[in-house]
C-alpha cells in the first residue's frame, strides 16, 4: 500500500511541475512521465480523491483545478457535469 501512496505523491508532484496551461493530462502522458503502465495509472486515478477527470478522459489535482480554473469555468462545468 505504501507503494500505491508513493506513486500516487509522484505522479501529483509532475502534475504540479506543468505549465499552468497544461494541467490536464492523459493517462499515456502520465504512464510515460512516471514509467507506471497504463493500466496502474488508471488505478491511481480512479481510486485516489486526489485526482479529477475531465470530459475528454484527461485528468488533473483537484488542487491544480482549483488553482488554475476561474469560477466560471468550474461553474459552467459543474453544470454540465463535466468534471467527475
């Protein structure tokens, strides 16, 4: 399980490395910054609160969204249920 946190705190430190204008990530991007495989990748995210996934199937911190979306933005995609 440690192993699960410790890849979980390297991938939100590259997320945290990006331009403020490439906070969204694919899970191929993430799989090949970290050397995890595809399918952990997924794991990570979809088991892990730390990390939201947009409509397009990229993902991002909720810190970094957050952070980095205005409130229109987040508002607009709230209604359109877009962030899960």
């Amino acid at each position: 399980m440690e192993n699960k946190k410790e890849m979980i705190n390297s991938i939100i430190k590259e997320f945290e490395r990006t331009k403020k204008d490439n906070y969204w990530k694919s899970i191929e991007e993430v799989s090949k910054i970290t050397g995890a495989k595809k399918n952990e990748v997924v794991n990570y995210f979809e088991t892990s609160d730390e990390f939201i996934r947009n409509s397009v199937g990229k993902y991002t911190t909720r810190g970094l969204y957050e952070k980095n979306t205005s409130f229109t933005r987040k508002l607009i995609d709230q209604i359109n249920n877009r962030i899960k």
